[in-house]
C-alpha cells in the first residue's frame, strides 16, 4: 500500500465534517493537484470524545461514497502506542507510530556499539546532494544519537510487528513520529533515526521529526522561519539520501504535525517540495474543529450561546483542558478575554477574535488555543452540540471547506 506524494491529515474531533473536509480535495483536484485524504484521530481524541476508532473509518467510507472520491484515501490511527493500538487495527491502514516517550531511553551500550560498528561509514564529513553544508558526525556524535534515538527505533519495530502479525504485509501505511519531544532533532538526528528505522525493516513512508520552533496548535509557526526553511530542505535532502542507503520506501517523506495554519512557513515549504520534487504529509486536524465553533458563532442564537458557554467552561477549566497538549500550546492567560466579556459578543465579534486572520486586530491567539483544547466541553456537551451541529451543517461545511482549500492545500501544495 503506497501513499501517495501529496497527503493531507484531515482529523474531525467530531466526525460531522468528512464530506466538507473532503470537498476540499475535490477542489484541489479541479485545479490541478491530487492530495490524499487521510483521516486521523489519536486514541487521547478518542478518549476525550468518547468515540471508538470505527467511527472514523465510518465518516471517511461515508463522505467517499456521498462525493464519489474514486482517488486513495486512508484512515490514520494517529499517535498510537503499544498499549493502545489494538482497537485501531482492524479500522485503520495507516499507522502513526508515537516513540516520542522513549527519545532519551538508553538501549543497552551493545546495541549502541553496534549500531556505531554498523554506521561507522557515516562518520565523516559528508556531502549529500540537496543539502547546505555537509552531515558532519563522528563516532561519538553517532553513539550520542543512538543513546537518544535507538530505544525509540526499537520500540517502533515492536509496534510495527504487531501490526504486521494482525493485518499482513503490506496492508497498511506506517509513519514514524517523534515529533512530541522537547528538543528538535537535526538533520544528522534524522538521518541516523532513519538507518535504525531500517534496521528495524520498518517500511516507514512517512517521518514526524520535531522541527525548530513551536508548532503550537491552531496558531501560526513560532520561531525563525529562515532557520526552519534550510532545515526543512535538509530534511528533505537526508530523507532522498537515505531512501538510498537504506533501502527505506522511496515515497518516504515529512510528515507534519500540528501543521495546520501555520501560515509563515507554507511558502518555504512549497518552495522546498517543488524544488527537491519531494513528497508531504501535512497533518491539520485542529483547524476543523475551530472552524465548527466559528460556523456555530456565525450562526447566531442559540449556536452563538452554545460556543459562548463552550469558552466559559474552557476558562474555568484552563489547566484541566490544557495538560493533555502543554507541549504544543502556549497560552497567555492574561490576554484570554473574561467569559461575562464573550457571553456579550455578537456573532461577528466572536468570529473576529477566533478566526485566524493576523491582519485583524481583534484576532486572539491565546482565545483560539484555548477553544483548541477547548473540544472537551463540547463532547461533554454530547447530543445538544451534535444537534447544534446539524442545524448548522451548510454554514459549518463552508468555513471547512474553505479553510482546507485556500488556506491550507492551495498554500502548501498549489502555490505557483
Ligand atoms: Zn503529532
């Protein structure tokens, strides 16, 4: 099973948003790029929307047949676990493996050894076609790496194989990620994280590394774009080398996570993949459910006051909500608006601060992470925002659409 070139991960912390979701792509592919769907949903998703796995294989077989998507499509059990795979496998044929929590688990000092033995060519300072500067490590630099990184490889292969026992050989798509780390990894990280994937045969089509800067989630990129951009072409260039040496799938390519509206750095990594004909996978699972709540805001009456009562909730239980993602959100409290303030918004005042417009002053980054985390009040909600949600369908649909199609694809992967 190969994925294709361009993905886009297109989680719905709902499930009510596949058909608009997929309109989106549908639009793509009249002006000219094919993009495949992937639905993802993370167990910790699920767990917050007391949903099972099904239901996203569900929503996406739904939204193909109502809009006669004849294109690939996937189902992603995203940032899965030994642990909590198992009711993933039988829905699912993609696979986001999550070994962020064990980067910085030593494997034992032969394993180590070993691995510098097995990659000891690597260890000058190398050229590789595409990249700036050269892939300078040493022995030591190796062994440093592999006490870092080779644990997590391990652990993937583990995952990896009991998917495999369960599903067969090439029935499913699998990503490595170890995007949910403190510390970015380098070029060098990534090209030695690589040779452990293939040591492991893990036939990984798409890589998750934690790039520079802050992907915090809903809100642009935080950091310096120029550093990002000659990483992201580094990676890049790493990922084609070792497809090479290693034998790794040669679709393999960047998976990015949290990567929806980060809007400064869509242009450098449009630049990238048309300079080095490379392939992504950009995950946008958020953005869905902020523009939910702004179709909801826009439709006034008693929807305004369902998604005003959402953000009072999410103000009073800030740390609750906001423990589960504290590495990818970054809230100022006191610039979050009181909940007497927003119960007094009208529609267009509640769209303005929540829409992620920067030219517009009355846009609050810190209110949109919180609503970000915010989905939990809304699932506890149950029927009564479901409904909510119905009623509203054609204006919600709009906003997703639109944000998918112009905001994110046509940035990413259309721009001329
Ligand atoms: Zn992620």
């Amino acid at each position: 099973m190969i994925l294709p070139k361009y993905s886009l991960g297109i989680g719905d912390r709902f499930g009510r948003q596949g058909r608009a979701q997929l309109a989106a792509l549908v639009q793509a592919q009249a002006r000219g790029v094919e993009v495949t769907p992937v639905w993802n949903k993370s167990n910790r998703e699920h767990q917050i929307t007391r949903t099972r796995p099904d239901s996203v294989r569900a929503e996406a077989e739904s939204a193909v047949t109502a809009l006669g998507w004849r294109g690939p499509y996937h189902v992603d059990a995203d940032h899965i676990t030994l642990k909590t795979v198992d009711p993933f496998i039988s829905c699912s044929d993609f696979f986001t493996i999550d070994v962020a929590d064990f980067v910085g688990q030593s494997a034992p000092e032969a394993d180590i050894q070993d691995f510098v033995t097995r990659h000891r060519r690597y260890a000058t300072a190398r050229t590789i076609p595409g990249m700036e500067g050269a892939l300078a490590t040493s022995p030591r630099d190796i062994a440093a790496i592999a006490r870092k990184y080779l644990q997590a490889a391990q652990e993937a292969g583990d995952i990896f194989r009991h998917i495999e026992a369960a599903k067969g050989r090439d029935r499913f798509v699998i990503e490595v990620s170890v995007d949910e780390t403190d510390e970015p990894q380098t070029p060098a990280d990534l090209f030695f994280i690589l040779a452990a994937i293939a040591d492991e045969r893990i036939p990984a089509q798409t890589i998750a590394p934690k790039f520079t800067g802050h992907f915090n989630k809903g809100i642009d990129y935080v950091g310096n774009v120029a550093q990002f951009e000659r990483q992201f072409n580094d990676d890049i260039a790493v990922i084609a080398f070792a497809i090479q040496e290693f034998g790794l799938p040669a679709n393999l390519k960047l998976s990015v996570h949290s990567g929806s509206d980060k809007f400064s750095i869509y242009g450098p990594m449009a630049h990238a993949l048309r300079k080095h004909d490379a392939g992504l996978h950009l995950k946008t699972a958020g953005t869905t459910w902020l523009e939910e709540v702004a179709g909801l805001a826009l439709a006034g009456g008693d929807s305004l006051r369902l998604v005003q009562e959402i953000y009072a909730q999410a103000y009073e239980r800030i740390d609750e909500l906001c423990a589960p993602y504290a590495a990818v959100i970054d809230i100022d409290r006191t610039r979050l608006p009181q909940p007497g303030t927003v119960r007094a918004w009208s529609s267009s005042e509640y769209v303005a601060a929540l829409r992620h417009d920067q030219e517009s002053p009355a846009y609050n980054p810190h209110l949109r992470q919180l609503l970000h985390v915010g989905f939990k009040v809304a699932a506890e909600m149950g029927a009564e925002y479901l409904q909510a949600l119905d009623a509203s369908t054609e204006v919600i649909g709009r906003l997703v659409t639109q944000n998918l199609l112009e905001r994110h694809i046509m940035r990413v992967f259309l721009e001329p």
